[in-house]
C-alpha cells in the first residue's frame, strides 16, 4: 500500500481507535527492529564453533614468521 492510502484511511478511524492503531504499528515497528537486529548479529559460533585466542597477536604472527623461514 501506498503511505497516503494508509494516512487516508487512518485519518477515517474513529478516535477512540487511534491507540489501538498506535499501540499496533509500535509492535510491527518493534517486531522489524528485531528482526533486523537478529539477522545482522548472528551467532556464528553454532555453525563454527567458538574460537579463543589467549596469546597476543604480535606473538603469533613472530611464530607464523619463523613457521615461514
């Protein structure tokens, strides 16, 4: 649906309607927000597994060098 249909129609709502309209888009607003934030932060640990790296990044990369030469 088009934005001005929606205004158009909810403009035609009684008042004693508009909060249960308002309290409606304010769970689809919610819902979306989720969602969204659910698929941007998946949890790729239950797929990989979790990694731990204990050692500092300079030290592992002085290994990798001498793994090379």
């Amino acid at each position: 649906m088009i934005y001005e249909t929606i205004f158009e129609q909810i403009k035609s709502v009684p008042n004693e309607c508009l909060a249960d309209i308002e309290e409606y888009i304010g769970y689809v607003m919610y819902r979306h927000k989720k969602n969204m934030y659910e698929t941007k932060h998946n949890d790729l640990s239950k797929y990989f597994g979790s990694i731990k790296i204990n050692k500092d990044v300079l030290e592992i990369q002085k290994e990798m060098r001498n793994e090379w030469n």
